[in-house]
C-alpha cells in the first residue's frame, strides 16, 4: 500500500467495491446501523429503491439477481430488518438466485452482550446461504466483498450475508480496490461429452430436462438447436419456463404441480433421461417420484455446476459437473444419430403439450382463469414479463400462458407467497420499457401489498392482478381432501383491492365477468400509472381440473 493512498471511510469503500462489481440498483429499507452506506450512496451510479418491508426489498434483490446473473444487492437493518429479509434470502437460497444482503449490526464493542437488535447473523442465516458473514476491520472491506460476489455466483449460486458493524462502518481506511469479480466457469470434458454422444447413440426414448440457474441467452439457443439436430423432447423444471420457447416444435411442457399427465408418462417411460442445469428438487420430480432412488432404472445424465447437488438424491450414470453456459456451447460439437428411432416422439409430446394448454378449462363462476391467462398470452408483447407469488392461482399461469423470450418469467422456486409484486417492481425498475404484470392470489398478495405503494413512488406501471377467492386456497384443496368439510383458518375476508390502488394513487378496477377482464386491462395500461385489477372468482374452481366440492365429495367417499 502507498503511503500516499488516499483514506475514505469504510463505507464509502464498501460502495465503491459495490460500483467495481457492477452493481447499478440496490433496495433496501433505512436503518441507522447503516446510514454511513446510505450516505456514500447520494450522487453514486446506483439508482437506490427504498422500499416499504425488508422482505420485499430481499424478494426484489433476489429478482434481479435471477434476471441478470449478477448478485442482486439488498440493503436492511439489524434484527428485525434482517429477520424480515429473511423471505428472500430463503427464496433465493432454493432458486440457485446470486444475491448479496447486507445487514447493520450493533458497534463491535457491544457484541455478545445481547445488545439492542443484536443477533448472530451466521447462525441466523447460516443453513440458507453460501456464507454468513461479518467485515470486523474497514480495511478488510474490499477483500471480503470481492468473495462475497464470487461466492454468490460461482457454482451453484446462492445468497450472501455480510453483517455490518456501524462502528466499522465510519472509521476510515486506505486500502486498495479489488478487482471486478468474475464467476467461475466449469466446462464439460472431451470424456464426459463422448460418454454422453454414446448414451444418446444407444437410447431408444431419450428425454431432455432444462432447469436451474447460470443461463444466458446464448445457452438457451444452443440447447433449442441441440434439440432440433437431434430431434428431441423438451419440458422445463419447476418455474424454470424461460429456458425454452413454448412453441418450439421440440417443447413439451413444464414440470411443476400438476402437470401434464402426458408428459408425465413420457418421462417415465424415457430410457435416457439428460438433465441439464436442473436441481432435480422435489417438485421438479414430483415429490421424488420420477425415478427410483438412489439409483434410477432410467440412465440419467446430470449436469450441474457443482459437485456437491450430484449425487445427492439420485445417482446418475453421467455426472457432468458444468455451467449451463458451458455444456450448452459443447453440445455443438455432437454428431446426432443418422436417423434418430425417436424423432416421432418428439413431435408426439409437443402436440399433445398445445392439446394441453391452446383451449380453455371449464370453471365455477362468472369467472375464467384459463380464458384470462389465454388472452394475457395472445395480447401481452413477446417481451412481456409475468411475475407472480405461491398458490393454486399459478396453475393457470404454467399450463396456458406462454413465456416465449429468456427472462419472460418469475416466481419463487420456494413456494414463497408474496413474491409477484416486488418483483414486478424490481423488473419495472431494470427494464423500463417492458410491460410488466403481477399475478397474484389473494392471500398471496397481502403478504407484500406494501409494496404497490413502492411503484407509486417509483411511477412504475406494473400491472398487478389480485385474483381473489377469498381464501388460502392451496391449504383449503388440502384441508378438503384430508379433512373434507372440517374447514377452519382458510377463509379470508379481503378488501376492496381496487380502491386500495386508488388509495395508493394508482389505478384500480374490479373484474366480475371474463369479459370484464380485457377492457379493464387496456384501460390499466392506457392509465400509466400503477395499477390493480381486482378479477374475483369463484372459491369452488380450486384448480384447472378439479373443484372443492368435488375433492370434498371423493374425501368424505374416501372416509366411508
């Protein structure tokens, strides 16, 4: 170090580390265990969102960390705050989301006493992240937020914690910068690749499964080609809809809850099965029932950018321990078959996924999801991004809204409620010029409602649908088939959500027909401003094939 290297505060160097790695947004809710951040942050080429709960502002980080492959950023306070950001981290943690939450924590000269909003932030978020940890010495604030970066982005990767002691925070340093991160790239081996051609060589019912995180748009053009050269079936894992275009003639549907019997089957009856990115979880493979434990009868190649996922729950023939990124550029380099035994097959499963999801359902009530989410696909520009919650709403989103661009697409890989709204802001705040929409059920949006309060300040002109059946409607489907007609803690008396936008100073209108719906969405747009469209539909269409009466009917049969 010179002696002549100019001394700044260590929060002003925590910013300036932040600027090096290309951090361009941050959210955050104030705290005075971090103001000295805050303000190194005025006049700097961060655009700071202040939002109204420190889960959303986590829920927004981990969005833009899942759009742009870069750690979204999150600033809260001690205690509290970060037990509130807590949500997002935990999203972030099961959706392989880069994401970096700083936290204010108690003057170092107070720790272990059980100060006020004191906690221990490495025991806190310990089992959730890639590192929990604490920058105790302002000069040592370059070379920990430098491994917090490359920890949250390379291999499988996930959350970082960094507490920040407010002491530390304002005592100046003169400490070099580091150097913009990189992620680590892992590429497949010239054997693994001449393993793999051999099984697709042999296979008489090959499958392929794209899932996962560390995605471009180069990796999914690659893939969509290597299907095509080799004539094979597609489907995506668990809210991973974006990594291939629906309308691919190689497509076959989603795997997520409830999906395609059909689809189903065909992976169940695949001889080779090649999973590319994808964490194989638990919804993914249908609680664990795709393949058997520990060793699968289907040969099964995993490719997965860490060792330490494969193996974890199945065996796989092939283990490929690869970025997405990587493995897809290597895929060009296969000879497929002369003539693939299986090219039917491919053409058999896309037809029977548009079988699927072109018409709509039948449905209880005035109101038709499946029409609503038809219309949403036939109407929304290409570049449209949907963003929603948990609940039994989003399976109308799976099965018949399309999400035909790379990053169309977010949902919480967790189940997490309260995800759609912030980051429907959080994606209105990256792409200003898209068209953004929030789905969201009722329950599910009143876990971060707050934050349409957010794209007011903002002026962001998300489009947020609160579909209101006045319940917990997942957990009523449950309760109805494991204790029909014992209903207790499900119902939900809900607000006027269309005065609560107006309330805000956005746009609100209620939706009570199917027909209803599209004026009332043209007229939110043609608004500019925030707004919410109330669409109320009937409590007994609980899914897209199935109503409450009649899982209470086969559960009472059940029970004699």
């Amino acid at each position: 170090m010179s002696p002549d290297t100019p001394t700044r505060t260590a929060a002003e160097a925590l910013v300036d580390q932040l600027v090096i790695h290309g951090v361009r947004h941050v959210f955050c809710v104030p705290g005075e265990s971090y103001l000295p951040v805050l303000d190194a942050l005025i006049g700097r080429e961060i655009a700071v969102t202040v939002c109204r709960q420190e889960g959303g502002a986590a829920m927004m980080a981990e969005a833009v960390g899942k759009a742009t492959g870069q750690p979204g950023v999150c600033f809260v306070t001690r205690g509290p705050g970060a037990t509130n950001a807590a949500h997002g981290v935990h999203i972030a943690h099961q959706g392989s989301t880069p994401m970096i939450l700083f936290v204010g924590q108690v003057d170092r000269d107070a720790r272990g006493r059980d100060a006020w909003q004191e906690l221990d932030y490495a025991a806190v978020f310990g089992s959730m992240t890639k590192w929990a940890g604490e920058i105790d010495d302002g000069r040592r604030v370059p070379e920990l937020v430098s491994r917090a970066f490359h920890l949250a982005t390379s291999g499988q990767p996930g959350p970082v914690v960094l507490a920040l002691p407010h002491d530390m925070l304002i005592e100046r340093v003169a400490v070099a910068d580091a150097r913009p991160y990189a992620a680590v790239e892992t590429s497949p081996g010239e054997p693994e690749m001449a393993a793999l051609e051999a099984m697709l060589a042999e296979a008489k019912s090959p499958f392929v499964l794209v899932g996962g995180s560390r995605w471009d748009e180069a990796a999914r053009a690659a893939v969509a080609r290597f299907a095509e050269r080799f004539a094979l079936p597609v489907a995506t894992g668990f809210r991973r809809l974006p990594l291939f275009d629906p309308l691919h003639p190689n497509y076959a549907g989603d795997l997520g809850l409830s999906p395609n019997p059909a689809l189903l089957a065909r992976i169940k009856a695949a001889d080779l099965v090649l999973a590319i990115g994808a964490r194989l979880s638990d919804v993914t493979t249908q609680s664990y029932g795709l393949f058997e434990i520990p060793a699968p009868k289907t040969r099964l190649v995993h490719v997965f950018p860490g060792p330490d996922e494969i193996g974890r729950v199945w065996r796989p023939d092939l283990a490929i321990n690869a970025t997405p990124t990587r493995f897809a550029a290597a895929l060009g380099r296969l000879t497929p078959p002369a003539s693939p035994a299986w090219r039917a097959a491919a053409d058999a499963a896309h037809a029977e996924y548009l079988a699927w999801s072109e018409a709509p359902t039948a449905q209880p009530g005035p109101v038709n999801l499946s029409e609503i989410m038809i219309w949403l696909r036939e109407n929304l520009p290409e570049d449209a991004i949907v963003c929603n919650g948990a609940g039994n709403f989003t399976g109308w989103i799976h099965r018949f809204f399309r999400v035909r661009r790379f990053g169309g697409h977010f949902a919480p890989n967790s189940g997490s409620m309260g995800y759609g709204v912030p980051a429907a802001v959080a994606m209105q705040r990256l792409y200003p010029q898209r068209r953004v929409v929030a789905v969201s059920g009722d329950g599910d949006f009143l876990m971060n409602g707050q934050e349409f309060a957010t794209a007011v300040q903002y002026g962001l002109p998300i489009v947020a649908l609160v579909l209101d059946n006045s319940s917990y409607g997942t957990i009523r489907m449950h309760q109805e088939r494991d204790y029909p007609g014992r209903v207790i803690a499900t119902d939900l008396k809900n607000p006027d959500f269309a005065a609560y936008a107006r309330a805000f100073g956005g746009f609100g209108a209620t939706v009570e027909r199917t027909a209803d719906f599209a004026p009332a969405f043209e007229a939110a747009v043609a608004s500019g401003q925030p707004a919410i469209l109330h669409v109320k539909f009937d409590q007994d269409g609980i899914t897209p094939t199935q109503t409450l009466s009649g899982i209470r009917a086969a559960g009472l049969a059940k029970a004699g």
